[in-house]
C-alpha cells in the first residue's frame, strides 16, 4: 500500500526534501560518499538536490520506494530494477544543468500488489545508484529507456510530471546494495 496519495505533489515534495536530509545524514556517510545539500535549493527549488564527491558535482536525489510492478510486462524490464525518471525533470536539467548526476535510493517498502485482478510480487531490493544526465539520455536514445505516460494524470493541473521514463538501475553504477 502506498504510504501517501501518488498524485499529491505538495505533499511529495516536502516528502522528499525530508529524506534528501536523511539521505545526507545517514546514507551517504554509511556508503562512503560525500554528499551536502545544494545552497542554491534555498533560492530555487527545482536546482539539483546535492554537491556530491571532493569536487562537489551536481546531483539530484531521487528516492524511491514503490516498484513498477507491471515494468516487465509493458516494457521488459525486471520491476525489481525498474525506476522511473519523470522526463519534465530530465528535459529541465538537460536546459539547465546537463552535466548533472542522478543518484537513485531505492527501497522497496512494498513487494507485491494487485492491480486489475493480477497479483505481482518484486524481490525486496535496498540500495544507491548512480549515473549521469548524459547516460540516461543514451538509454533514451538507445530506445533503453521507455517513456511511460501515466493514465491517471491526463489532464492534470496539480504540477505532476505527465509521464517518466522507465530506467534499469543494472545500466548504472551500484554504490551500495544490501545482500
């Protein structure tokens, strides 16, 4: 069961600004990686999440915690490694910030659900990973990177991305994973 209405962006927005704290207090230091929050976040909201690495890189944090059950079905990719990236953020950094990283920290809260009658089940999975802007717009080009429009959102006039593409985390570089 998801924890919060999917479709409440204020509500997932303040979410997500709690747990990049989490993410820079207790994740990145347990995995080894030197991540503070951006001070440009206090002037503008959209800017990447993170400095990241001793040359404090540019990074947007997105977490994680429900898998895309059916993205083995519709786009034949393992729900257990699937992550979505909503390509209104995707098309934002590539205008504005194209050398950014994206860092993924998954847990999956939740490993079977049914939906339409189907009950799917993912394998747990807890862990970080990280690419760059440039190489999930080589997935995309590369046709490894579906887009995903999402029915429920036609129309929407709450700010929610529209669609997303479906990323693999295994095309990524695993920072940490637990076994």
């Amino acid at each position: 069961m998801a924890i919060h209405d999917t479709e409440d962006k204020e509500w997932w927005v303040i979410y997500g600004e709690k747990l990049e704290y989490k993410f820079i207090r207790v994740v990145a230091p347990r995995i080894g990686l030197l991540a503070v929050r951006n001070p440009e976040k206090e002037r503008d909201p959209k800017a990447p999440d993170l400095l990241i690495d001793e040359d404090y890189k540019l990074a947007d944090l997105k977490t994680q915690h429900t898998p895309f059950f059916r993205a083995g079905e519709l786009y034949r990719i393992d729900p257990r490694y699937a992550v979505t990236f909503n390509r209104s953020d995707y098309e934002y950094y590539r205008d504005k910030y194209p050398g950014v990283h994206v860092i993924f920290w998954v847990d999956w809260q939740e490993t079977e659900k049914s939906i339409g009658g189907r009950l799917y089940r993912v394998e747990p999975l807890t862990g970080v990973w990280r690419c760059t802007l440039d190489h999930i717009g080589a997935m995309v080009r590369a046709g490894k990177a579906p887009l995903h429009e999402y029915e429920r959102r036609r129309g929407d006039d709450r700010g929610n991305a529209r669609d997303s593409y479906v990323l693999d985390l295994r095309e990524m570089i695993c920072l940490w994973r637990r076994p």
